[in-house]
C-alpha cells in the first residue's frame, strides 16, 4: 500500500464558489430603466384640434408633411435653435434676435409686447420669416396665440383685446408665408388649416372684421407671386368657398383681398382647371363674382374692386366651354356699356372688358352654330 497514491481528501469536492453566479452578471444596466427625459413629453401639437374637424364639408385630411428633421432649420440660424441661448461663442443676439427669443417667454406680458412690437416692425425686417421658423419655439407659440381664441369663435365673444393680439401673431405668420425660402415650410406643416376657422366667421363686429381681414393677409401672401405648388395645396382645401362667402358679407376691405386671392389662383392652370371642374362650382363663383359687381355700381363703391372681377372673368372666358355658362351670369352691366363709362381713361381695363365681351360673343355664336347643325 506504500506505493499507492494518497488523495488529498480535498481533491474531488468543487470549490465552494465554482457553482455561483458572478455577482454583477445578472445586475442590469443602472440605466436601463431610466426613461429618456424627453420621452413622456407630448408633441406640441397632439392638443390641438383639428381646425376643420366640425366642418362636413371639409375633403379630408391632408397628407403628412414631407419635412425632414434634420434639414429643417436654416445652419445661419442654428445660435437661435436652443430654448435658452443668450450666447453662442461670443454671439451676441441682436435687437430683433432678442424679441423672436422673447416670444417663448414663459411670461405672457413679454411674449406678447415681442410679437406685438414684432408686428409693427415686420416691414423693415426682411428675413424676419426664415427667423421666426428657425428659432426654437418660436412657430409653437405662435399657434398657440392662433387657437388659443377658437372658443370665441362660436359664439361669437371675441374681445378687441384678443382680436389684436391674435392679429399680432397673424402677421408675423404672414412673414413666414410670403418670404419664398419659408413658404412651402409653412404650407407642408399646413398652417392655413389652423387659420380657416376665422375665415368661416360670419359675425360683422370690428374684432372679427379685423381678424377676416387679417388671416386673409396671410392667404393673399401665399398667392402673390406665381407658384402653382401653392395653387395645388390652396385648391385641396376649401380656401375658393371660404372667400366667396366673404365677399358676399365681409367689409369692403375683405372683399377686395378675397377676390383678390380668387384671381390669383384662377391666373394659375390649376386653379382655372378647378374652377371648371364642375359646371355647378364655375356657375357659383361667377354668380358671387357678378352680384358683387353690380353692388359696387348701386352702391357707388370704389370700382377698384371690378378691375380685378374683369380679370376673373377674363381668365374664365378664356376657355370656350366655360364661355357657355358665363354668358348666363355675366350681369347686363358688362355688356351694355355701363362699365365702359367708367373706364373711359382707363386703355388697360378698357380693353380687358372689350376682349371679355369678345370671347363671350365669338363663344356664344360657335354654340349657336353648333346646334343649327345638329
């Protein structure tokens, strides 16, 4: 037995610890339930209603924005995209950096001198559009101001105090969709939507006279200058109803800037192949067109506002089938001479009217033969 190999009496158990889990390895992350600090904040706009939600005339829901995050803000602009900048590298805002800065003033006494001072100032400022979109905050707040007197509506309470206030933010909106870098912006995040409640108001006291007018300041800056992507969103919504109904009711201000933005996008193919899309659609606008023209020549209005019902019905006349339907609601006053009377030093409407009684004429007599004929 000398020779036989003595086992240590230890050799064969485990060890004590071989069996056990590493102490950390079942431990989780110290962060992984840790949610991210922005992750339970709500969109800034999931509150918001739909501007057209209790409309049923309304077409449906327009596509989602097409905006890409991260080629949304303007680099010239980037000091402005933190909510608490003050400086960036030195950068010292400027005076009007500052009142943008101000408008997300948790103080509503700040914010609302900025945007109010913001507005009187707006002319002389001419990337006060590219500014106000670019900043962080800044077009947030603005809707707010927009909606925040949507319980006003209907009934109709609105105060002179908040009309003006919500006027403010309005023209600040209309810098935005006038200057051509932040146009389409405006209209992909489809901020006329939120504006079409003022326009279907029908009280005729001065707040909501002023709030028309107004919002139709920022339509009219849409279709300034010609841009038939413009025409293509504007003709989607129900923008041509909204301002016939005004120019049927409205001051005599609104009326012109409705008519005004109706003109400009009849001017466009789209907007023309939408008015005559339906006989019944064409045969409406030119009904509302011709009984505002004869109640500005009863009324002895200003006849600046015919000029530009000429033009509408000129740009209609321009297509022979709709010549048809013309000839049936173009009141007496544009055939019997009456208007030419007040446009005897007038060359340029003169002769619009002349070629408009032309069309409608040759049209006219091509339907006549067309049914001796048959």
């Amino acid at each position: 037995m000398s020779n036989l190999p003595h086992p240590h009496p230890m050799s064969n158990l485990p060890h004590p610890m071989s069996n056990l889990p590493h102490s950390m390895s079942n431990l989780p992350h110290p962060m992984s339930n840790v949610p991210h600090p922005m992750s339970n904040l709500p969109h800034p706009m999931a509150n918001l209603p739909h501007p057209m939600s209790s409309n049923p005339n309304f077409i449906g829901p327009m596509p989602p924005p097409r905006i890409s995050q991260q080629n949304f803000f303007m680099p010239q602009y980037q000091h402005l995209q933190s909510p608490s900048i003050t400086r960036v590298d030195g950068y010292m805002p400027t005076e009007q950096e500052k009142l943008v800065l101000d408008i997300t003033n948790p103080n509503d006494e700040v914010k609302e001198m900025a945007i109010a001072e913001l507005s009187m100032k707006k002319e002389l400022h001419y990337n006060l559009g590219p500014l106000l979109m670019n900043s962080f905050g800044t077009m947030t707040e603005l809707l707010k101001e927009v909606v925040s007197i949507y319980h006003c509506l209907s009934p109709p309470t609105l105060s002179p105090n908040s009309s003006d206030k919500t006027c403010n933010a309005l023209s600040l909106l209309q810098c935005v969709a006038s200057h051509p870098e932040t146009k389409m912006l405006f209209l992909e995040a489809h901020f006329p939507l939120f504006l079409y409640p003022f326009l279907n108001t029908t009280s005729r006291s001065k707040p909501f006279d002023y709030l028309r007018l107004t919002t139709l300041g920022v339509i009219g800056s849409l279709v300034k200058t010609d841009s038939p992507d413009v025409v293509c969103y504007l003709v989607t919504t129900e923008i041509v109803p909204l301002c016939l109904q005004i120019i049927e009711m409205g001051c005599e201000l609104s009326k012109s800037v409705a008519t005004y933005i109706v003109l400009r996008i009849i001017h466009d193919e789209i907007g023309l192949k939408y008015i005559l899309e339906h006989p019944e659609r064409l045969f409406i606008v030119g009904e509302v067109l011709g009984n505002l023209a004869v109640s500005i020549i009863n009324d002895h209005q200003s006849i600046r506002l015919i000029k530009n019902i000429i033009r509408c019905f000129l740009r209609i006349s321009e297509d022979d089938r709709a010549c048809e339907i013309l000839r049936e609601f173009l009141p007496n006053i544009f055939i019997n001479g009456a208007l030419h009377n007040l446009f005897v030093d007038d060359n340029a409407t003169s002769g619009m009217l002349n070629q408009l009684i032309h069309n409608v004429n040759v049209a006219l007599g091509i339907s006549v033969a067309s049914r001796v004929l048959m």
